[in-house]
C-alpha cells in the first residue's frame, strides 16, 4: 500500500457517517455474513487499512472475521464454544499480553478507554508471529462485559494517527451496538414470520370444507416463507405414507425436520431444506428460531390430526348408534307383527292341511289348498327370520369347533358351486379354539353369507371361506369378487326388508338375520365393498 495514504485526513463528520451506516446496515437484518462483508469493506475503504478482524462473542459461539481488499470476502472462523482454548484468534492473545504486561512496551500505546495503538510491531512479532508493522486494537464492550476485539491492520509502520484512537474506539461501540441490535432485528422478523406460518395453518384447520390432505398440501407451499433464505427453500410433509411435497424438494442439500407424533405415536414427518449450500448459523445454514418452528408445526399438524379423527370418529359412533336405535325399533315392531300373525298364519296352515285330508276334494281346490299350504309355510319361515332378527328365538349355546361347522354347511352348496361356476377356497386357521355359541344360528349366518356372495357372482369368479384367531375372538370371513356395493348401499344393508334384488329372488332379511345373532352373541360384523371389485364380510365371535 503506497504511504501516501497514511496521511489522508479524516474529519468527525467521516467517522459520524460510517457509523451511520454501520447502524442502518443492522437496521436492515441482514444475514451475519452479508453484514460483515459490507460493514468490513466500509471499514477498509475508510480506514485504508490492509486488513481488518473482528472476534466476538455473541450468544454461545464465538465468531472471527478477517476481511482485506485482495479476497473481497470475509473469512469466517467460529467455535461451537467460547472457552478461551476453542478461541484462536491471535490479537485477542496479543491484546490481553499487552493488557496484562506490567511496564511499557516499545512502539505500543495502551489509552484509558482500553485501546492500543502499535505503531512499531517489531517488539510483539518478537512473541507473535504478525505479517503487519503496525496496528490498532480496541475492545468491544455489551453491557459493560468484553464482548470482542475490532484489529485495524497496516503492513507500514506508524500507519494510523495516535489522535484517531478515540473515534475508531468509538466505531467499535458502535460495532457493538450494531451486532447485538442486527441479531434483534433477524429475531423480530423470524418471530414474525413464524406467526404468521402459524396464524396460516391455524386458519386452515379450522376450514370447514378442506380435507386433511388439503390442509397438509397448503400447509407444505406456506412452510418455505417462514425460514431465512425463502428464495431456495423447499418443503415437505409425510403422515402415513402419503406424501406432501414442493416442486424441489428433491434437490434439497441441508436439511432440518421434526417428527409428527399423533396419540403418542409417530405417524409422519415435517422437512424443511435449501437447494444451495448456505453459510453456517445455528444447526447447519437453520436459525435456533426456526429449529423451534419447525418443531411447533410439526405438533400443531399432530394435534391438528388427532382432532380431524376424533371427529371422523365420533361421527361414525353417532351413525352407528343411529343405526343401532333404528334396528331395535325394527327389531320391536318385527316381533310385535310376528306374533300378530302367528296365530291367524297357523290356523290358516292348519285348516289347510286338514282340507287336505278329504278324498272328495276337486282336483282344483286340491291344487289351490296346496299353494295355500306353501304359502303359508314360506311365510311361517319369513317370521321365523323376524323373531330370530329381534332376538325372540330362544338359542341353545355351546362349545364347538367353527371350522368343522363351516365344512359340513359348505358342502351342502357344492352342487350349486359347480353350476355357477364358483371357485371355493377354503382358508381354515389351524388350531382354531373352540367357542360358546348357538350351533344352528352360527349356520344360518354362514348359509346367509353365502347365499348372499353367490347372488353377487351370477358370472362365477373366486369364493373364499376363511377363519383366523384374533387376541380375544374367532373371526370368520366370506370374500366375493362379485357386483360388489356402493356406500349407500353399504349403509343400509343390515335393515329388514331393504334388498337390492328382484321380488322373487329374496326377502332383504338375510343380512339382517346375521346382524341379529351376531349382535345377540356380542359379536361383530365388518362390511368391506367397493362396486365392481366384490365385498367381504368378517364376523368376529367372542371366545368369552
């Protein structure tokens, strides 16, 4: 550097304006590294120094920046920690030898307000190893504690003017000032932006007409605003195997994420990432704000979830208590009609079979009082079904082995498998326990169920028959690759007399004899179904 510049006057005004801009460049939030690159470039063209450092403490890190005009970029040196041996900046050494040194030091100047000017580094290059003839020294002071160093450098001797001292100790006030008020303003505007990421998502919950994975999709587009370098930030959600995804999260290089947790358990993933490297900060290029961010989101989309299934579920327990109360009511007024017309029903089958037994009868009337005979035993059968659907049919429960039940009633249907070419499979659960039930009302389900699957294969196709052992429960499963339902009729197939087939083909009672004895044995019967694929009825039977 030619030494002409060292006899460049600087005015109070110079100094005044540079900590302006010191103090406006914080006001902005810039990003540490883009503050220092041009805070130190300032300081230079000001100073006409061959290089400036900066060491300081702030928070639990310790930072240092070397910045000259050859590189045009600061170099970045920090520790994780701020104990003195993780610290290995060297004027920070020099500065406390010459603090601690007791006498004066050739060439070096200490002032009242801790600044060290040395004009000649002959002497400390002596301790040292220095690449400048001369320096100036002065602390960085926060709330009255040193929090770092600001190292003005010059490779000639005698470079910075000793009536200078005061107005670079006082820009490196305002350093000071300026560090702690830049980390402010990124925390003010994270806050911020965090809220608002939040009031987003809050305000999509409680949408009313938006499903969970609309919510979630949204959710994942809103993510990227709220972190540092929004420009390069991608996002995406994983919750039970689905996935919610920005255009490029593929190519994201540094990430951060946080675990979905709903009842307790881990159900998915929130993962935020930038598609560049960047410089970096608190956890890799992410901010200790947005670690807590991204842990608040990923709780609120838990909780937001275990709301969004607590309703589902209280709505099918209030359909399903809907229906309950709607099949005893049917239940009730079946048995009531029942009883009605047992009585009349049996003096009608009786006098019929006695009109019978006269040899005088005309062949017509004979041939009427059959069809009055048949019909009235087809009826007797229907109500039989009626009492046994409201619970008025006494049953005789004991043990027995379901898979033997289940043989012996599934061929009785081998003729009719083998005309509608239907393929049984049978898919028996070894070692299957004996349970507590009526014998007779377990077949009707299992003639009923099958009844109902080949009504549903009128082309053929695959029948399975098959039984397992759960926890607490035997199960039992009939599967078609039939006609399959639609939901709406799914939601009404257990109710009496309701039947999607022709008037002569059944009565709507089958289905609904099943739900009868397996309600009546505290069991349970699950309808899978989807139209064109088949359905699949699976009764669970206690084993107490």
């Amino acid at each position: 550097m030619p030494i002409d510049k060292k006899h460049k006057i600087r005015l109070p005004i110079d100094f005044k304006k540079l900590s302006y801009e010191i103090l406006n460049l914080a006001y902005k939030g810039l990003s540490r590294s883009d503050f220092f690159t041009v805070v130190l470039e300032k300081m230079v063209d000001f100073s006409d120094a061959d290089e400036i450092e900066l060491c300081f403490n702030e928070g639990k890190k310790h930072y240092q920046f070397i910045y000259n005009p050859a590189n045009r970029q600061p170099f970045l040196l920090y520790s994780n920690s701020i104990e003195p041996e993780a610290e290995c900046s060297t004027i920070k050494t020099i500065y406390g030898y010459i603090i601690d040194f007791h006498g004066e030091i050739e060439g070096v100047s200490l002032f009242e307000n801790g600044s060290i000017y040395c004009r000649n580094s002959k002497k400390v290059r002596e301790l040292y190893p220095l690449e400048f003839n001369s320096f100036s020294l002065h602390p960085m002071e926060q709330n009255g504690d040193l929090m770092g160093l600001m190292a003005m450098k010059s490779k000639v001797t005698d470079f910075f003017y000793p009536e200078d001292q005061i107005w670079y100790n006082d820009i490196a006030k305002i350093l000071s000032i300026a560090i702690h008020f830049r980390k402010m303003q990124i925390m003010l505007r994270e806050r911020v932006k965090e809220m608002s990421c939040l009031y987003e998502i809050a305000r999509l919950s409680a949408h009313p007409t938006l499903s969970m994975g609309e919510i979630l999709h949204k959710t994942v587009e809103i993510l990227p605003a709220a972190w540092l370098y929004p420009d390069i930030c991608e996002a995406r959600i994983l919750l039970d195997e689905k996935l919610y995804i920005t255009d490029k999260y593929k190519h994201a290089k540094d990430k951060i994420s946080a675990h979905i947790f709903v009842n307790n358990q881990q159900r998915g993933i929130v993962e935020v990432g930038y598609t560049k490297s960047m410089p970096v900060i608190d956890e890799g290029p992410f901010l200790i704000e947005e670690r807590n961010l991204i842990n608040t989101v990923a709780q609120e989309i838990g909780i937001m979830v275990e709301h969004r299934e607590a309703l589902e579920e209280k709505d099918r327990l209030r359909k399903q208590l809907l229906h309950a109360d709607r099949l005893v009511t049917i239940g009730q007024l079946a048995s009531g009609i029942a009883h009605e017309i047992n009585e009349p029903l049996s003096n009608i089958l009786g006098f019929a079979q006695l009109a019978l037994k006269s040899s005088k009868n005309p062949e017509q009337i004979e041939k009427d009082l059959r069809k009055i005979v048949e019909a009235s035993l087809y009826t007797r059968e229907v109500i039989k079904k009626l009492l046994m659907f409201a619970r008025q049919s006494p049953s005789v429960k004991d043990y027995f082995d379901l898979n033997d039940v289940i043989v012996k009633n599934v061929e009785l249907f081998n003729i009719r498998f083998k005309n509608d070419a239907i393929n049984l499979k049978l898919a028996l659960g070894d070692d299957l326990p004996q349970i507590k039930a009526d014998v007779s009302q377990i077949s009707q389900v299992l003639i009923n169920l099958l009844m109902n699957a080949l009504q549903a294969m009128p082309e053929g196709g695959d029948l399975t028959v098959s039984t397992w052992k759960e926890e607490d429960s035997v199960c039992l499963s009939v599967e078609d690759r039939g006609v399959g339902m639609t939901e709406e009729v799914m939601s009404k197939i257990f109710v009496p007399f309701f039947t999607t087939k022709d008037i002569d083909q059944g009565t709507g009672l089958g289905l609904a004899v099943v739900h009868g004895i397996v309600s009546s044995h505290n069991g349970r019967i699950d309808v899978e179904s989807e139209a064109g694929k088949g359905s699949k009825f699976t009764v669970g039977l206690p084993l107490i």
